[in-house]
C-alpha cells in the first residue's frame, strides 16, 4: 500500500445468502425440510483507491451497496471476495490501534446510549479513545454551539428528535478526532441549514 492511500480495495466484492420460497402453502410445508437460498450481490468487483485529505461521496439508488460498501471499509462486515485495505490495517481484524483512528455515522444504527444524556455518552467515549478532558470539553463546546445543539446535551437521547439525536450521534462520532469519517445518510432528519 503507498504510503499516500488511506483506502484501497480491489476486487471487493460482498454477496448475500436470501432465502427463497414461493408463495402458498405447500411451498410453506416444503420449506420447513428443504430451504432453497439465492446469492444476491450487494457489491461486485470493486476497485479503488483514496487518498489522504481526500472527501469521497457515494451516489447510487437504494439497494446499490452503497452502506454494505461503508461497512466493509469499517470492518463491520467481512467481504465475500477480493481485498479491502484502510490506514494500512484489514478493517474485518478489529485492530484495535485501527478502531481508534476511524468512526462511523449512520442513519440506521446509533452508537449512543438512548436512556443516558448525551454528555454521559460522551464521557464514556473520552475515557474509552483516551481523550484528555481539557481537548473533550473544549470539543464538545465548539461542536455542539456550531451544530446548535447546547441545551440538548443533557437530555436523555431517546426524548431527542432525530435531527437533533443525528447531531449528537456526529459530535460523538468526531470526538476522538478520527483519521477517517465514514458518514452514512447522516443528514436523515436534519433541517436544510444543517444539510449544508
């Protein structure tokens, strides 16, 4: 890997295992002893390469693997074929020097907890990435006064809207101050000053 390429993939691929059954009763019965799958390919043969410094967007209809590509690249997920490669380290090893220098926003899945305030979450999240509580303190404020989300920070998450609970879910996400964002819809719920 050059030393200047923050991803690389080639011949990335991720396929899933569906199962198959027609309609009516006896196909029902029939299922039960003898399930028939189809592979559904979310990716296939997917080659490139980032750089460091570099703002990548995904653009493609719903069900083009766009999300299964981002969870590839975080190690959420493990590719069916072909080599994914992010700051130097396969990402589906759970490196733990790795986990620390990414993070990941998306609509789908919340990484906060939702009975606690967010500033509980962030503690959790300054303790666990080592953060000092000088630079987290100074974050959060910076962060949630340009995201306009002050007085949210200490309201149990789950009473939160979802424009605001996207952008605590961003400020904890960026906390750590990662090498690599991968951000996921994360403007779900966001009103149109904030998409910008």
């Amino acid at each position: 890997m050059n030393p200047q390429q923050a991803i690389l993939t080639e011949n990335l691929g991720k396929s899933y295992k569906i199962f198959k059954r027609s309609p009516g009763l006896f196909s029902l019965m029939r299922s039960i002893f003898h399930r028939e799958y189809e592979e559904v390919p979310a990716i296939s043969g997917l080659c490139f390469e980032i750089k460091y410094g570099e703002f990548v967007g995904l653009i493609g209809p719903n069900g083009a693997g766009k999300t299964t590509m981002l969870k590839l690249l975080s190690g959420i997920l493990y590719p069916s074929n072909g080599t994914v490669c992010v700051l130097g380290y396969n990402p589906f090893d759970k490196n733990e020097v790795f986990l620390k220098k990414i993070s990941l926003v998306s609509a789908q899945k919340e990484q906060l907890w939702w009975d606690l305030p967010a500033l509980d979450s962030f503690e959790m999240i300054r303790v666990f990435y080592d953060v000092k509580k000088n630079i987290f303190t100074r974050r959060i404020h910076a962060y949630a006064e340009m995201l306009q989300v002050d007085d949210c920070l200490d309201i149990q998450i789950r009473t939160l809207s979802l424009g605001q609970r996207m952008k605590v879910e961003l400020i904890g996400a960026i906390l750590h101050s990662p090498e690599i964002l991968f951000l996921d819809e994360p403007t779900v719920g966001l009103d149109f000053i904030h998409k910008l």
